[in-house]
C-alpha cells in the first residue's frame, strides 16, 4: 500500500493559509468503496482510508514513512501564480474591459 505525502491546498472559502502549511500522510485507496444495497450508503473494508497523519515539514513526513516501512511518494505543492494588479487600472483610459458599473 502506497502512501502519499502532500500539503493541502487552502480550503476556497479561506482568504487566509490557515491549515494550509503542514504536510499530511494519507494511504491511497487499496479496496474500492461500495454501496450499501439496503441503505444506500458507501462504505469500504479498507480501514487505512480513515487514516491522516498531519506533520510539520515535509522531512519529518518522509522520515516517519522510512522509519515504519510504508512506501511513498511525495506531491510537491504548486504555488499560486500572482498577478500584479492595481486598484488604479480600473479606471485608466484605454481600458480593454469593459466598464461593468
């Protein structure tokens, strides 16, 4: 079974990073979930899916996979790109957008 290590991207509601630095362990999924015929509801025998381990860097993420013989691999986090913007542009002549007031 195949862990794998990544930092979570920040939730969409959130302005800020809360949550959002830490790195996490989640086991990837071994058995596929099912549904349940008489209630409907999806359930797994897989008892590693319910496990999340939260670490402070990504090092010591790694380490603790080495030192318990779980296999991983490790999600680089894609930064935001940034746009330089200006409260100013929205009124400069020669705009291309158009005027949405």
């Amino acid at each position: 079974m195949v862990a794998r290590i990544y930092q979570p991207a920040r939730n969409a509601m959130q302005s800020g990073k809360a949550n959002s630095r830490a790195w996490v362990l989640e086991y990837d999924a071994e058995v596929p979930r099912q549904a349940d015929p008489l209630m409907g509801w999806t359930s797994s025998g897989d008892m590693k899916q319910q496990l999340r381990l939260t670490f402070d860097t990504r090092e010591q993420a790694v380490a603790y996979a080495e030192r318990n013989g779980i296999a991983y691999k490790v999600a680089e986090a894609r930064r935001p790109k940034r746009r330089a913007k200006s409260y100013a542009d929205n009124f400069r002549w020669g705009r291309q957008d158009n005027w949405t007031h």
